[in-house]
C-alpha cells in the first residue's frame, strides 16, 4: 500500500558539464541488486538521495524555509563527499542543516573517464517547501500502526491504523499533575523511526511544552507495540515519523484556571 510522504519537498536538480559518452556521473547509491524495472533502476539512486536527505534533516517549522538553495560539492575518486559549500542560500538555519547533511553523507559510487575513477565537482539544486514529492510518492511505502490489515481501501486503511494509534496514545497518558495545576496546554511533537523490522527506535522530543509533557508523551510512544515497517522499493528500510500529542483541559477556562492558582 503505497502511502503520500509527509514532509518536506526536496526537488533535487542535477547541474552538470557535458560529459563524453565514455564517462560516468557520481551516484548516490546502486540499485543493481534489487529486483527493479529498468525505469526503477534509473529512478532508484535519486530516490534514495531524496529518502537519505528527508530523513537525516534536522530543520525544525520547515515551511517556515521554503526557498530554493544550491550546493556544490566534491565526489572524489573513492566516493567520499568532501567541501560542500553553498552557494546560494535560503537562511542561515536551512544552509547549515543541509550543509550538516552534506558532510555527513556516506560514500557514493564515483564517476569515472574512460573506465577510470576520477574526482567531480557537483552542484545540487534543493527546493524546500512543504509539499509532495513526488519521486517518494512513487517508491515509499510509509510504515503502519497494526490492526487495520484486512481493510482493503486505502483511504479507509489509514483512517484505521491512525484512529488505533491515537487510541493507543490517549488510553495510556497521563496528563502530568504540574501541568495540570498550572494549565499547561498545547502540543508535544515526538520524532521517532520505525526501523526495518517494526520496532519505534531513536524517540525524542521535538516541541516540548513544559511542565513534563514532552516526557510523558515519550513515555508512550516507547510502549508503543512494532509497527508494520515502511518500504522503499519493496525492501524494508528505516523510516522517520512525526507525532502530535495534545494537551488539553477539560472543564475550567484557562482564564478560571489564572484565577485559581493566584
């Protein structure tokens, strides 16, 4: 069941000098080994660069970073990227976290010339807005909550799975005493990934509130039982999950509540 990626778009556009017929570009990864079309084949080393770059994004209110940024980096002869350095820029923020991304990068398969291993300088065009991408779309299968498999449908599959989850998280937190007395509501935001085989690793708080709900709404999520992992290419893969948990008051306004407490 293939579901919508949602996160950021990463349009990724490659800006190259001519190459001869004899030479080959740098690539992010191979697919040979994967039982894929030739058309997925083709697709595949981009779409695990985008898949590679969402997941290892450290940028928080992205839609507050929509813009166009350029950077140019190094594919030396042994695969290692090295001297990224942008070139044009969003915003302090978003160069940096791309530029972390860069630099922790693993190594690609090099170009060559003539069947030899050789160093290019690349430049990669990366659009951030909040949208679709449509590469993702195409090759992502995002992980589950379990319990809905026997629905066919996939509108009403999600549906499912997403009530289970919420009823799971709302059955079995409890709102922290010290935010209760001082009315402490809002939204918590859990980052986690599913891992290849189902199992919610690598919790953290992304937005706390205050008053220990960022703890609680993580003690939580790690009772969460496995999920049915996410696949890229019909192949298992480690997949990144973003979580709002509301906080909300029954009963007294928060006016009532500031009167109280005073």
């Amino acid at each position: 069941m293939k579901t919508k990626f949602p996160a950021i778009l990463l349009v990724l556009l490659n800006c190259y000098s001519a190459f001869a017929q004899d030479s080959t570009m740098p690539k992010f990864a191979s697919c040979d080994t994967l039982n894929l079309s030739a058309e997925e084949k083709v697709d595949c080393p981009e779409a695990k660069l985008f898949f590679y770059i969402q997941k290892e994004l450290k940028l928080e209110k992205q839609k507050d970073h929509a813009g166009t940024l350029e950077i140019a980096f190094t594919v030396d002869e042994t695969g290692a990227v090295l001297d990224p350095e942008i070139i044009r820029s969003i915003d302090e923020e978003t160069d940096q976290a791309i530029l972390n991304v860069f630099r922790n990068m693993p190594t690609w398969i090099p170009g060559s010339s003539e069947g030899i291993p050789e160093a290019q300088r690349l430049v990669q065009r990366i659009q951030v807005p909040i949208g679709e991408n449509t590469i993702m779309e195409q090759y992502l299968e995002m992980p589950r909550y379990p319990g809905c498999e026997d629905i066919s449908d996939e509108a009403d599959h999600k549906s499912c799975w997403e009530q289970l989850m919420l009823q799971f998280i709302y059955t079995n937190i409890q709102y922290p005493e010290f935010a209760r007395e001082n009315g402490i509501e809002g939204t918590v935001v859990i980052r986690f990934v599913v891992d290849k085989d189902g199992s919610v690793i690598d919790t953290e708080i992304l937005r706390e509130i205050g008053g220990t709900c960022g703890a609680e709404s993580l003690r939580v999520v790690n009772m969460m039982p496995n999920w049915i992992p996410g696949k890229l290419f019909n192949e298992p893969a480690k997949i990144q999950y973003y979580l709002p948990v509301k906080f909300k008051l029954e009963g007294q306004t928060k006016k009532e509540r500031k009167k109280k407490r005073n």
